[in-house]
C-alpha cells in the first residue's frame, strides 16, 4: 500500500461524509499491520457534541473487528488546507498507536507525512499510570 493509494481511499471515504452542519466532509484510511485497510467519514448530529470524526470512525471499525496494529493513517478534508487529526482523535489513536504514521491531505490529494508523536508530544498514554 502506497501513501498515494491511501489518501485516494481517504478521500474516497469522504464522499460517505454526513456533514449538514459545518459542510466539511472528512475521509480517513487506516493501515493495519497485516495489510487491510479500514475507512471512516464524520458523522455529524443535530446534537453537536455527537458527531464523530473520520479517523475515530475508521479507528472504531476497525478495532471492533479485532485490530490493534496500525501503521499508517491518511486523512483528507474538504479544503486546500491540509486536513490534520482533532485532538480527540489524536489521544484515542495514541492508545493504540503512538507510533503512528499520519499522512494528512487536502480536497486535492496533497498530503504531508508527520507521525503522531509530532501532533501529540508527550501524549498520556496507559503507561503513565504505571
Ligand atoms: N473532522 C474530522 O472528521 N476529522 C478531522 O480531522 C477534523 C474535523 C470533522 C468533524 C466535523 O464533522 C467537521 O469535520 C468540522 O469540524
């Protein structure tokens, strides 16, 4: 799996989006270690606090099928901005991933590559209760 092939799933995904209140549509793509891929779109509510973003969709789905492995992560917004995780995404996806490449894209497919430790320094992690 190439980045380029995981941001097209990403943005692929965000055609999915249910966003009639900020009409920001959001697409993620998350590599597992043994190769699958599982993706998510936001997924807003009239009940704001609700809505849930398309990496903790993608992340949802894919552990309730039984992963824990992950590798890469692409997300891609709506905009010429590049699209980059919430810090509530950031912190669920540290607890499984600390390591985690994240690839971060816009409307376009451009993207830049940061790790999550980049977009989470010194995150809390089940080892801080230690
Ligand atoms: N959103 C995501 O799904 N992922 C991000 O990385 C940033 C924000 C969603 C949440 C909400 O549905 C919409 O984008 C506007 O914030």
């Amino acid at each position: 799996m190439t980045e380029e092939a995981l941001v097209r799933m990403a943005l692929k995904a965000r055609e999915n989006a249910y966003a009639p209140y900020s009409r920001f549509s959001v697409g993620a793509a998350l590599l597992c270690g043994g190769g699958a891929v599982y993706t998510g779109c936001n997924i807003e509510s009239a009940s704001y606090p609700c809505g849930l973003c398309a990496e903790r969709t993608a992340l949802g789905k894919a552990v309730s099928e039984g992963q824990r492995d992950f590798v890469m992560l692409a997300v891609a917004g709506s905009s010429r901005e590049l699209c980059t995780p919430c810090g509530m995404c950031r912190q669920l996806l540290y607890e499984f991933a600390p390591a985690l490449i994240v690839l971060c894209a816009n409307d376009a497919g451009d993207y830049e590559r940061c790790t999550l430790g980049d977009l989470l320094p010194r995150g809390f992690g089940g080892a801080s209760m230690l």
